[in-house]
C-alpha cells in the first residue's frame, strides 16, 4: 500500500509486471461490492430463464428439442448455482467471516466466471432448440463456446480441485 505523498510510485511510472498484494478497505469494500452484484445478477436471471423457458418453434416432443431443452437447463441450473455460491463467499468476505480474503476473492471470482460462461452455454442451447435451421456459423459459436469453457476449466483444474477439497472438509 502507498501512503499519501509518497513519491516511489508515480502514476507515470506504473510497473504493471509486479502484482499488487495489498488492497486498502476501502478498494476490498468496492470490489466484494461489484462481484456480489454480478453474481445477484447472473442468479436472478437464470433463475428467471429456469422459470420461464422459452417456447420452440420445432416439436417440443422431438428428440433433438428434448436434448437440447435438458442441455439449456442443465448449464442454466450450473450457471445459477456457481452464482449462488459465489454469493456466498462475497457476503462471508463483506461480514469478516473468513480468514484468508485473497483466496476467497480468487474463489468468488473463479465462480463468477464460471457462472457467466454456463450462462453463455444454456443461452447458446435454447437458441439452438427455439431456431428453424442450424447453419454452419451457429456450429461454429457453439463449438467456440464449448472449447473457450474446456479451455478454462483446463487452467483452473488446480483451483476447482482445491475447492472441492475445501468444501468437503468443512462439510465432514
């Protein structure tokens, strides 16, 4: 943290390579703020997109609507709970429950991210079951999606095992 008039960091001169380690009260406050927020956001809409699934323009008692309908509401259901849970961790950060803050922002981050990628998912699902015909850019945008969400899953694995562990020790 600078103090006020301290002249070894200048606004000019910012090394951007060097992570910053501390964050004031204030700027925590901001920040915890912001994401709990995102994830309110990303819950109450999916839960809306739970409650009120779009109706098709093919044979709701065809196979592939079947398929895709499960698809929209399985990323819908993991996008609402990845959101959820972050709100809970965001609200443990805001009341001073928790011990270690930086590690539960990277978690609550981590969740909203997550969260927001699954609602990309179920919104790309329920697109394909309410269109006509599927063309070759629609292929491409749901493959893009589905690589971009194994892509980051493949980064994180480190995180989500740590998680999991986390979860179920304070569980048993």
């Amino acid at each position: 943290m600078v103090e006020a008039g301290d002249e070894t960091e200048s606004y000019n001169n910012l090394n951007y390579d060097l992570p910053r380690t501390t964050l004031t009260t204030e700027e925590l406050s901001r920040a915890v703020g912001n994401l709990l927020v995102v994830a309110v956001l990303v819950a109450g809409v999916t839960f809306a997109g739970a409650i009120t699934v779009p109706g098709s323009c093919r044979d709701p008692n065809s196979g592939r609507s079947k398929n895709l309908m499960r698809a929209y509401i399985f990323f819908d259901m993991l996008a609402m709970n990845f959101s959820l849970i972050a709100a809970i961790i965001l609200c443990q950060i805001s009341l001073g429950r928790t011990s270690d803050v930086t590690s539960s922002m990277k978690k609550g981050t981590s969740c909203i991210f997550y969260s927001l990628h699954f609602m990309g998912l179920a919104f790309t699902f329920i697109l394909a079951m309410t269109l006509k015909e599927l063309t070759v850019f629609f292929i491409i945008i749901i493959t893009f999606q589905v690589c971009s969400v194994l892509t980051q899953c493949f980064w994180s694995f480190r995180l989500i095992v740590s998680n999991a562990k986390s979860v179920f020790c304070f569980l048993f």
